[in-house]
C-alpha cells in the first residue's frame, strides 16, 4: 500500500515530457522578441525574463492568457491565436535559453533577503524559497517558476497584482495569500533582492 502510494505520488508531481521543438520555438519566438528579447532575456525591466524558464510553467502561463484566466493587454491578444504546439515550442525555446544574472540594488537589501529566506512568522508570512528554493530555481513538479534574476520591477508588479486580486491564477490562491500579509516595502525588497539571487 505504501509503495503504491509513493508511485501515485511520484506520478502526480512528475513533470510531462518535454513535447516542443526548440528550433520551432526560436523560429515562433521573432514575435516575442520586442519585449522578452532575441533569447528571453528582456531588455525592459517592465517585461519578464523568459530565459531559463521551466518549460511547464511557461506553457501554462500562456494558456493561461490565451483562455482569459490571466489578463494582459499585451500578452492576451499576443496569445489569442496560439495553439497547442505553438505554446509547447516557445516554452521549450525559452527554456533552453541562458539567463543573464541580474543585480540587486544595496537599498534595502537585507530585509528583502530576510523575508526570502525566513518570511515574517508574527505575519505568518511565509519564506519565498519554501517554494521557490534556495537560489529561487522554482520547482517545475509544482509549476512553481523559477524566479532568481528576474527583473526587480516585474517582480514587484505581480506580487503587487496578487495583492489587489487582479491575478488570480496561482494555484490554490497561494501567492494571493502570501502577497496579502506583504506591505509595498516588503514586496520592494524581497523584488530587489530576487533580482540578484543566484
């Protein structure tokens, strides 16, 4: 019984098969470039890194755009039109792309890495790398993303939306309850602090 508990278990969180064509992806991803760059590393702060992501979590973010349950008004028509096969080689391409590290600001800096290594426990604030690791490589099993260097700014935008409940496409409401107990300095400087983590 215990085996075939482990084996389920196993099964549930083991992430698919990488299904995408890489080379189609970098083909498809001429579209994406303007704002998430030739190899998904984002010339603007204002738009995500893609680079280095993990492929499921790409994948279901941009389902996600294209059937209405997250909203952009840039990335929503962007994915409108998207198929299956589409979503599976962009998410392989950028996931098959290095990142660039980034670098955090020295403003504020130790309470953001406070809050991403231990969280609030008075706030019952819990640690971002509880989920996202250590060194913020996120846990693709999960569709948690891995967030180490990415942009301070686009960071603090989404943690900023889960706060409001104007994303709302997080797993079983979780980071819409960790942004809740966050005030604006704490998601500053755990953004700030993300930016730099590798």
């Amino acid at each position: 019984m215990k085996y075939a508990c482990l084996v389920s278990l196993v099964l549930l969180f083991s992430p698919p098969l990488p299904a995408g064509d890489i080379a189609a992806g970098r083909e498809k991803s001429l579209a994406c470039a303007a704002c998430h760059g030739e190899d998904g590393n984002s010339p603007s702060p204002a738009w995500p890194n893609l680079a280095g992501q993990h492929a499921d979590y790409t994948g279901k973010q941009l389902k996600n755009f294209r059937d209405g349950s997250r909203q952009n008004p840039q990335m929503s028509p962007m994915a409108a039109n998207l198929t299956d096969e589409d979503i599976a080689d962009l998410a392989a391409y950028y996931a098959a792309q290095t990142p660039r590290p980034g670098l955090a600001q020295p403003i504020d800096l130790a309470h953001g890495e406070r809050l991403y290594r231990a969280g609030d426990a008075k706030r019952a604030l819990a640690a971002c790398m509880a989920c996202h690791g250590p060194g913020g490589s996120g846990n693709p099993a999960a569709l948690y993303p891995k967030i180490n260097g990415q942009h301070a700014a686009y960071t603090a935008s989404q943690l900023k939306q889960f706060k409001a409940e104007q994303r709302h496409n997080d797993r079983n409401a979780v980071m819409r309850d960790i942004a809740s107990r966050m005030t604006n300095a704490d998601i500053e400087a755990v953004s700030n602090y993300i930016q730099g983590l590798y």
